[in-house]
C-alpha cells in the first residue's frame, strides 16, 4: 500500500468551503443568542447598567446578525444552486 501523494487533494476546494460555510451558518444563531445574553452580564450590584445602553447594543448585535446572514448566504449559494 503506497501513501497518497503530498499534493494529493481529496475534497474539491469550492466544495469544501461551501461545506465550511454551511457548518458557519448553523453555529450562527448559537453566537447570536451569545453576543444577546451579554447586557445580563452588565448588570452590577453597586452601579445599574443603563437600559439605553443594552438595547443599542442589542440593535447593533441584531444588524450585524442580519449582515453576517446575507454574507453566508452569498458565499454559500452560486448560479447552479439557483432556480432557473
């Protein structure tokens, strides 16, 4: 039995990315609820942390949720995945 080759390649590279970035996509939601529990954490016995303050934070994680969504959704999908 011979070992493979060193330039040996054994997942076409655009597959393998597309696989890559489908696995990104479904850990997505979990690194969303993440970065939205973070206000709870603010919140500190001596000094209340300010309401304003979470829920632009919560507006800015909510918006870069939804620009990294279209981003995958881009890099994963091309022309032959599309309808006719």
């Amino acid at each position: 039995m011979t070992p493979p080759s060193k330039n040996a390649v054994f997942l076409a590279k655009g597959s393998y990315r597309k696989r890559r970035m489908r696995d990104f996509a479904r850990a997505v939601p979990l690194f969303g609820v993440v970065l939205l529990l973070i206000p709870l954490l603010w919140n500190d016995l001596s000094e209340p942390a300010s309401t304003s303050g979470a829920v632009v934070y919560v507006f800015c994680v909510w918006i870069f949720l939804i620009i990294l969504a279209v981003g995958i959704s881009r890099a994963v999908t091309t022309n032959q995945d599309k309808a006719p």
